[in-house]
C-alpha cells in the first residue's frame, strides 16, 4: 500500500479551524480572507498574520498552484504514513503555501503547475493533496 491509499489518523479540529475541515468533507479548499487588508491567509488563525485583525471571512481557493519545494520522505513520522513518499510545499495561485503531498517518489521540478485533489480521513474529512498538471 502506498501513501495515497493509507487511511491516515484524522487531526484534531478546534473552532478557529472547523469551517475549514466541514468544507473539506465537500472537496472545497477554504482560505481566510481579512476584510482590513484584504490579505488572504492559510492555514486558518484566529487573527489575520499582516494586520492582527479579527474580522476574518472565507473564500474558496481554486485549487492550482505551483510546486515552492519538495524532498522525499523515506522514513515515517508516525502510524498513517507509509514512505516513501513525497512532501511538498505548493503555492496557491491566490498566494498562501500550503504543506502537502504529490503522487509517487518524483521527481518534481519547483515551479511545477499542480492541481488539488483530496485525501480521504477516517472520519469523512480530506486532505488537500496535489498532483502534476502535466
Ligand atoms: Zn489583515
């Protein structure tokens, strides 16, 4: 069994993060959006990181973006998890990054186009994960 068919452990939620988790059970990627600034944020927090403002809403990402970074995972952090496999940073096109996975062992290139696609949990929620454009 690889990584993209292990039934990982569900992280706990809390309610600063609840409304994302909730769109995550309908394959929709939420980001944060701060109505002072109008930056967009992830992951989810309880004020914006640029203004410290409070008053922060939800819009829906696209779900392309492009590979910042990747490695290889070759040892496992923990039960869920079944290396190899790859760990990677994407950046959204609306400019969060998030942490994530890609399909397979590589190689990638950074720069990549990539588009999301959603990893099941146990408990109905998913995982945003990504996999090549190309
Ligand atoms: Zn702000």
């Amino acid at each position: 069994m690889n990584a993209d068919e292990t039934i990982m452990p569900a992280p706990p939620q809390d309610p600063v993060t609840e409304p994302w988790w909730q769109a995550t059970r309908e394959r929709r990627l939420l980001l944060q959006h701060c109505a002072s600034c109008e930056r967009v944020q992830y992951p989810p927090r309880s004020v914006c990181t640029a203004c410290v403002a409070t008053e922060l809403g939800w819009q829906e990402a696209a779900g392309i973006g492009e590979i910042d970074a990747w490695t290889v995972v070759r040892r496992s952090p923990g039960p869920g998890f079944d290396p190899p496999y790859v760990l990677a940073r994407v950046r959204l096109a609306e400019g969060p990054v998030l942490l994530t996975t890609l399909p397979g062992s590589g190689p990638y290139r950074c720069g990549q186009p990539v588009a999301l696609t959603w990893r099941p949990l146990s408990d109905g929620r998913r995982l945003p994960v990504f996999a090549p454009l190309e």
